[in-house]
C-alpha cells in the first residue's frame, strides 16, 4: 500500500501529473485490462521516448521508460541457461561472482525425454533462475528443424519432426512464463544452418513450409502464447527474416495473430525502410553505425534508433507503424516486469541441480545393449561393479567442459559435473576407475573470455595416446569410452557448420582398437548431433548422452551402472552416412550449403524419417531400456469419425523384464488416399507410461482433427495461409509401435 502511494506520488510529481494519491495512474493499475494500461502509457509517451524503447542500449538490454516508471527490459541467452553477465557494450564476462546459474540440458536431450512433463520442469525451473536473475526475456527456446546433422547449432534445437518439437516446447514456454519471464522463440524462421547465416536465401515450397518449418512456432505462437519471438540472420525468399514481409506480417501478425515482440536476432538488422514497415518490433545487436564494423556504444546509429527518429520527424515514416511496435514491447513490460505478483525466482538451487539430473536421466538414449564377445548373455550394460572390478575410462569427453564453448548458448555454472566424476561417485569404492585420455583435440580458448590464457598445448600424438588407452584396456575389466563432439568450432558449435559426419580426432580408429584390446567396451557419445557409427557392430554397448548439463556425469553414471533405467527415444536420425540425409543424397551443392547464397530446400518434405531411403541406422523415435516391454493391440474409441472429429487410442504397456521402466507409445498416420502425395507416415500422437515389471499400464493418446491434416497451398487463401490445411475424408492407417521403424501395429480409420 505505502509502496503504491509512494510510487504514484513520485510518478506524478515526475510528470507533472494530477494523480490521486490513492489512486495509481491507469498504466500502473494492475487491476485494469492490460491493453487499456497499454493504450494509457503509450499516449503518455514523447516520440523520442517510443523510438528509445524499441532498441538496445546495451549487448542485451533496452532502456524502459526511465521518467514513466516504465522498467528497462532485459534479456539473457538462452535456452540451456541463463548466460553470465557481460560487459554494457562487450560480449566478454564481466567477471561477476553471483552469476553462475544451473545448466540444464541442452534442448535435444530435452526433446529425447518424449516427456512434456519434462519440458515444463525446464521451462519453470530455467525461468526461475531467469528472473532471479532480475532478466524478463529469455533468448530461447529454439525450435528450427533438423534438416542436416552438419548445423552447428542442432543441440540447441529439438530434432527433425515438428511434431515432437510442437509438443515439447509449448510447456517449455508455459514454464518460463509462469515466472513472469517471456520467452524468446528463436529463430523464425528456415535458421536450418550456420554456414553462410547471416545471408542466406532459402528457398522452400509452401507445403514444406507450412508443414515441416513452422509448425513448432505456430505452437509457440497460438498454444504457448509465447510473448516475444527471434526472427533469425537468414532470408527467405529474398529478404532477411527480420525484414520479411511474408514471415512477419502475413503469416505471424497476420495468420497466428501474434501480439508479442518480434526481438531481432543480434546483428540481424539491415534496413530502417524495411524493419519499419514489415514488422519487426525490437532492433538488438547490430554492430554498425550503418557504415563501419564495430563501433561501440554505437545504439543511437542502430537502424530502430536515429534513422527511424528522424524518418518520423520529417514525415517518411508513420508514427502509426511505431505505435504497433511500442505497444507490443508495453504489453511486454505489463506482462514481466510491470507484473507485481510475479514470484521472485531462485538461482543455481539444489532444487534445479535435481530438476536439470531428472531431464538428463531421461534424456540419455541407450542405442545398442547386447552381450559382451565371449562373456555370456548377459548385455554389457548395466555395469555391475560385483562383476567389473577394474574400469577404465577413456576419452576426452570424459573430463571435457561442455557448458563452455558452442557460442551464446555457453554458461557459466556453479557446477558441471564431467562424467568421470560422475562415475566414480556412483562406483565409490566398489571398483577401481582408471581414466586414460585416448585422444586429444586442439585446446580453443573458451569464447568471451579474453582474459582466460590457456596453457600452451603441446603436438598432438594421436597413435601415442592410442596406444597407450589400447596398453590400459587389456588390463581392465571394462572399458568405457567417452567421445563425440565437443563445441570446439566445427563440433556442435554457433556460427559454423561440421566439415564432417564422422567423429572427430581419430575417435573411430581409436574405439576399433579398445574393442579389439577389450571386448567389454561401451561406447558413450557425447553430441547435439548424430554421428557416423562404423564400429557399431564390434562393440556390446553404445550410449547417445548429449550435453546434459551441470548434472550431466551424474545422470549418465546413474544409467550406465544402473541406477536409471534409460527411457530416451532419439528425436532425429542417426543414418550410415550423410548421404543419406536428403539435403545430401545427391551431393548437389544447391541442397547444401547453397549456391550462390541460395539454398533450396528442394527435398521438400523428405526430412529425416520422412524420407523412405533415409537408411537409419538408429531411427527417429528409437531407444532401448534395460527391461522389454509388449504393446498389446491398440484399440479406438471410434474407427470412423467426422471433420473437426479425433480419435482416442489406447495401447497397452506390459513390462515383461525385471525392472521398472518407461516407454514411450508412438502413432504415426498413414493417409491411403489423398490428392497431394503425403509421407508414408507422420508422428502425431506419443506418451511416455511408466511401468513396473509385470505389470501392464494403458497409454491413451488422442488425436485430434489437425492429425490428419495437411497443407495444400493451391487451397489457401491470400488473407489467410492457414486455410490451406485441409483434413481429406478417406481411409487413414494409425501405425503404433515403439519408434519410426518398429510400428507392428497398423489400425484402421475413416475420416467421413
Ligand atoms: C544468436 C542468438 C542469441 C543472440 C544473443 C545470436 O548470435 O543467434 O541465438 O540469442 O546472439 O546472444
């Protein structure tokens, strides 16, 4: 009460205004209609106040209106994170000793839980330390599609199906909002590589469009009701994505009816003529004062700022265009922080520590578990320390820091813990652990630490280290390595693209020789990618364990010797080789990386397991456990219904092993007869139950009338692109099964 009273005193006595004591002026009223609040501020504010508050003032944040009372805005990467403080106009660390947060798991073990439950356990506990962290947007989650295992950024996204995606980020998003934080969608959209980012061209058929690229933002968009967005460095159809008419206007504002910001990617504005009028809202990044690269201090040059200002003053611009945009970043600040009764947050809590393990855990997918040569039946995994006295761990990945490093999603956390450590926490003294490295990569002096001098690194003797992981493994009992990738640049990292699909550093040369030395090698791959596999057979074990975070030696430790039952299903594909990705299959440059600055997604909606001839060797939708579960015969509530009508399934789960474990139901539809040639099938229904051995548990799922739909563009309207979805009566087949490859259910419906 006082704090009001005071706040409208000061307010009005700053503003010259006659406010009532006791009564707060209509924008700061929470007890009015946001929009009316909105309208209320805006006709408070000067031009040069609503051209302030459309762009930054600093690396990551925009100035508020300071004589309103109006906070300043402030935005953190994002989306595994929160990112440490920098300096106000560098990128490097500003050496903070309060800012080291919780590192969750990056967002493609998020999207292999196939568990909503557990995107919403990010999204609040990452929104929390977001706005303990006094940050009101959240530069993430990102949801662009795995169109080619070589983009440097895949980690930070959720995998190849926009389904799967759809439905793990609207919890994402419901998460961090609920803590009065606003999440930052990125990168709207067609952001599917690094090379070449910042120009360019895609070019894509509207069906793909509509069916493969936008369905997570739409999502986010109509479901999540995310309040910011991040169109992205790339063009489409000619113009960047900040700039784009087509992607802005028409389809975001115009189709989705978007009333959140459209926040610019960093540096991704280009023109003040274009931004003004095709509907971006916030100008962050840019480096330029329009002439020369990396001016600092340089925000009144930005294209949002004096540009815009005097374009406005001298009449070239409509201040009815500028008001769009102010009353979006308003409507921003009602919603975060101008919301009093947000919670306050918490910051690099057990509670996350747990929540970041819990999503690790079941995320790691268990990718081959059969017997070791010449030791029984038993599967090489779970370990047991009665039987394997003497471990040896070998790999970098093993002791390698993977919060640091892949570019803005990079962390500063107050604890990572490296699968080693993870290991022998689990072990203690139940065995002895020897770690060799194996191989070795060039050190990379971590990004935005200038200050950080790395010890100089000597040559590099790969057959050295080799030989002597090959020397230690014949005297233990098991092995395990730990490879992959690591973030370096080329290795999942922001920026630029792999070179290559296969393992870095000799990795495969390596693990045929431990497996030779020791059949009892499991391998762990560490990635935000997949990775050619060509030892696959030779070994008993392998184990996708992404980048899991501050959690993450404790979660794979827990797993690998047992503590877990894994329940991860990969959300991409991992095929034999590139070239049977479809941006690769025939080696036309114009697929990949782009022609000229174009790319053309001409493989249209063969993406991952959409294309028949993808060759996985680890499917979509694929993932062991250390029990085995039976699907019993799936049942409808109905085999035949009407349009705007879904169907209700149930599967039942009996868990025929000894342990408890989870397993995710997936249907896939098959459409029989349709006038646009349609994938043979499509993900659009999964659940994960939880069963005890013995026992069987249904999962229902529905599907609801878009399941069965799809986008023709010769039947969408001008006003309105949506109309092009269309559900087509006929028969339609619900595959179910376990993954995109084992789907030994087919059931049969009509759509009337
Ligand atoms: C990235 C964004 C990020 C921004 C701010 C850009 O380079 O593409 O994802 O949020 O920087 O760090």
């Amino acid at each position: 009460m006082y704090k009001k009273l005071f706040l409208s005193l000061a307010l009005a006595a700053a503003i010259g205004g006659t406010a009532k004591a006791d009564k707060p002026l209509p924008y700061l009223d929470d007890s009015l209609p946001i929009e009316q609040r909105v309208e209320d501020a805006l006709k408070r504010m000067t031009l040069e106040e609503k051209v302030a508050l459309i762009h930054a003032q600093s690396k990551f944040s925009s100035p508020g209106v300071k004589r309103l009372g109006i906070p300043e805005n402030w935005m953190t990467d994002g989306p595994h994170g929160i990112r440490a403080e920098v300096f106000w106009d560098e990128w490097s660390w500003a050496n903070w000793t309060n800012d080291s947060c919780t590192a969750f798991p990056a967002l493609t073990a998020l999207a292999a839980t196939w568990n909503p439950d557990m995107a919403l356990l990010y999204g609040k506990s990452i929104g929390s330390e977001a706005r303990y962290r006094n940050k009101n947007v959240l530069l993430g989650p990102g949801v662009n599609i795995y169109r080619t295992p070589l983009n440097g950024r895949n980690f930070e996204y959720m995998g190849e199906d926009p389904y799967l995606t759809s439905r793990m980020v609207v919890p994402y998003i419901k998460g961090v909002q609920s803590n009065g934080v606003a999440t930052c969608v990125k990168h709207y959209a067609l952001n599917n590589q690094e090379f070449d980012r910042d120009h360019v061209d895609v070019r894509v058929d509207d069906r793909t469009l509509h069916e493969i690229y936008l369905p997570a933002f739409k999502a986010a968009v109509l479901e999540g009701d995310t309040w910011s967005i991040m169109p992205g460095y790339n063009k489409y159809n000619g113009d960047h994505a900040c700039e784009n008419t087509t992607l802005l206007l028409d389809i975001l504002k115009g189709d989705w009816g978007f009333d959140g910001v459209a926040v610019s990617d960093w540096g991704a504005v280009h023109n003040t003529d274009k931004v003004v009028a095709n509907g971006l809202d916030m100008e962050f990044g840019s480096w330029t004062n329009g002439l020369n690269w990396g001016k600092s201090n340089a925000y009144d040059d930005y294209y949002m700022a004096d540009p815009y200002l005097n374009g406005l003053r001298s009449g070239k611009y409509s201040v009815k265009d500028l008001d769009d945009k102010v009353r979006r970043v308003l409507r921003l600040s009602m919603r975060t922080t101008m919301d009093r009764n947000r919670p306050y947050g918490s910051f690099a809590t057990e509670e996350h520590a747990a929540a970041a393990r819990q999503i690790a855990e079941e995320g790691i997918v268990l990718l081959k578990n059969s017997a070791v040569k010449g030791k029984g039946k038993t599967p090489a995994l779970p370990l047991n320390t009665d039987k394997v006295k003497k471990i040896l761990v070998v790999g970098e990945n093993a002791e390698h820091i993977m919060t640091l490093g892949g570019g803005s999603s990079q962390l500063k956390t107050f604890r990572e813990i490296s699968p080693l450590q993870g290991i022998r926490n689990v072990v203690g003294d139940k065995a002895e652990i020897r770690f060799v490295q194996g191989y070795e990569s060039p050190q990379e002096p971590p990004q935005d630490r200038p200050d950080v001098k790395l010890p100089e690194q000597g040559p590099i003797d790969l057959d050295a280290l080799r030989a002597q992981a090959v020397e230690a493994a014949k005297q233990a009992d098991a092995v395990i390595f730990i490879g992959g990738l690591n973030k370096n640049q080329h290795q999942d990292c922001e920026g630029v693209d792999r070179e290559s699909y296969s393992l870095p550093y000799e990795q495969d040369k390596l693990i045929d020789a431990l497996v030779k030395a020791n059949p009892y090698t499991v391998v762990v791959i560490l990635s935000g990618n997949a990775v050619s596999t060509p030892w696959r057979a030779k070994v008993p074990a392998i184990v996708e364990g992404w980048y899991s975070g501050s959690e993450a030696g404790n979660a794979l430790a827990n797993v690998l010797f047992g503590r877990v039952n894994p329940s991860g299903k990969l959300p991409f594909t991992f095929a034999e080789k590139l070239e049977d990705y479809p941006a690769h299959a025939t080696g036309d440059k114009s697929l990949y990386p782009g022609v000229g600055g174009i790319v053309n997604y001409s493989e249209g909606l063969n993406v991952g397991y959409r294309y028949k001839d993808i060759n996985a060797v680890f499917p979509f939708g694929y993932g062991l456990s250390y029990t085995t579960f039976k699907l019993g015969k799936p049942t409808v509530d109905k085999s035949s219904f009407g349009a705007g009508e879904g169907v209700t399934v149930t599967v039942p789960v009996t868990n025929t092993g000894k342990t408890a474990g989870s397993e995710v139901v997936q249907i896939y539809v098959a459409d029989k007869q349709s006038s646009l040639p349609r994938p043979e099938k499509e993900l659009k229904g999964f659940k994960k139950v939880a069963v005890e051995p013995g026992q069987t548990v249904n999962a229902v799922i529905t599907l609801d009338a878009d399941a069965f739909k799809y986008y023709d563009p010769a039947k969408a309207s001008k006003d309105n692109r949506e109309t092009g979805w269309i559900a087509e009566p006929g028969d339609f087949e619900l595959l179910v099964g376990t993954s995109s490859a084992s789907l030994p259910y087919k059931v049969p419906v009509t759509l009337k």
